[in-house]
C-alpha cells in the first residue's frame, strides 16, 4: 500500500479541497448509508483537483500491482493485467485517475463504469468500457461505510458478465462494518486512509 508520506499528503488534500467536514456541536451528518456521523467525508472534491486526482490514482494503482502480486498474477508485459470497474460521478472520476496512474507503475488496465441504469437512447446500455473475460475484476469507490454501494455494483457485474469482483478499493474507511461486509463475500477490501488516519492526520496541532 502507500507509505506515511504519501497518507499524510492524502489527508491534506482533503483540508485543501474542504472535502473533510466536522458537524456543529449538537449535530450530525445524515449519511448515504441512513446513519449519522459527527463527521462528513467528500472524497469527489479530492480527486476532481489535480493534486488530489494524482494521490488517489497513484495509490490505487500502487495497491493494484501488489495486489496482482500477491494473488499470484502479476502484470504482464504487454496488454492490460486488470480490470477496474466503478459507478457514479465519485467513481467515474476515481477510474479515471486511477486508469491514468497505473501506467507510471507499470501496470496496464482498462475499466467500465456502471451507469445504474440502461440508457433511454443510442445503444441502451448500461454498462461503458470493457469487462475482459480473462482478467480480474477489482471495483474502485470513494468512501466505504455499510459497503452496500460495492456489494451493488459486485453483484450487477456478477448479473451482466458472470464475472466475479476479487478486490475493492476505496480513498476512505469509515470503519463501520463495510470491510467486513466485502470480506465475507469474498471481496478483498483495501482502503488508502482509515477514518482515525484521515481525523489523526488533518487534526490541528496543539497550541505550544
């Protein structure tokens, strides 16, 4: 994965962008998952500004080719050695930095993106980009919570291609039962920043 360096850039970019808020005393931020959280994360704002978009996408990828390594499928020399998958503005822009970086690690890659829906126009479709049969399928995501978004997207591949997810990857962990949700199906989980990583390392310094 990243080192501390390449973290603590990460979690400045989320002050930079404004993407890291804290709730007002005596209230709290309704999330997508239905929870609440004294705490909001926008990882759209990070990776949709160009400092941001390069940390994400470089991590992503750098997480990638372990990955391959680990799992016994290391990339090969010519041709892509992974596809990634995403969903929503937040993913598009997530697989399109990621798609970006993987080369500068010596990885190729090629994605899709799940629209959510088949289009009313053109062709209908609802899945853009290409699912190779031979490669294996890793789904990218900004923020992990409950998981339900993955989960979502794993099981529409699953329905659409007969291809299973081996891995997910996500900026932010808010640690509240997503990993293990993914675990358990199978899906390896792998985040760039844990929630009390990205609170540790924006936390203003203590008055000397």
């Amino acid at each position: 994965m990243i080192d501390y360096n390449h973290k603590y850039l990460l979690a400045r970019e989320f002050l930079a962008t404004e993407a890291l808020r804290l709730a007002e005393p005596g209230k709290l931020f309704k999330l997508s998952s239905g929870r609440e959280s004294e705490y909001y994360v926008d990882c759209r704002k990070v990776v949709l500004s160009s400092v941001g978009a390069r940390l994400v996408g470089k991590g992503f990828a750098l997480a990638l080719r372990k990955l391959l390594w680990d799992v016994g499928q290391p990339p090969p020399i010519s041709g892509p050695g992974v596809c990634l998958g995403a969903t929503g503005v937040g993913g598009q822009a997530l697989l399109g930095a990621t798609l970006a970086c993987c080369d500068m690690v010596g990885l190729r890659a090629c994605g899709f993106v799940d629209r959510g829906e088949a289009k009313k126009h053109g062709l209908n479709k609802r899945f853009e980009g290409h699912v190779p049969d031979e490669l294996p399928v890793v789904l990218l995501d900004d923020t992990l919570t409950t998981g339900g978004t993955l989960l979502e997207l794993a099981e529409a591949v699953r329905e659409k291609f007969g291809r299973l997810a081996s891995a997910a990857l996500y900026v932010v962990d808010r640690q509240e039962g997503g990993w293990e949700a993914l675990n358990i199906q199978g899906i390896m989980p792998q985040a760039l920043l844990s929630a009390a990583e990205l609170l540790e390392l924006t936390r203003p310094p203590k008055p000397a």
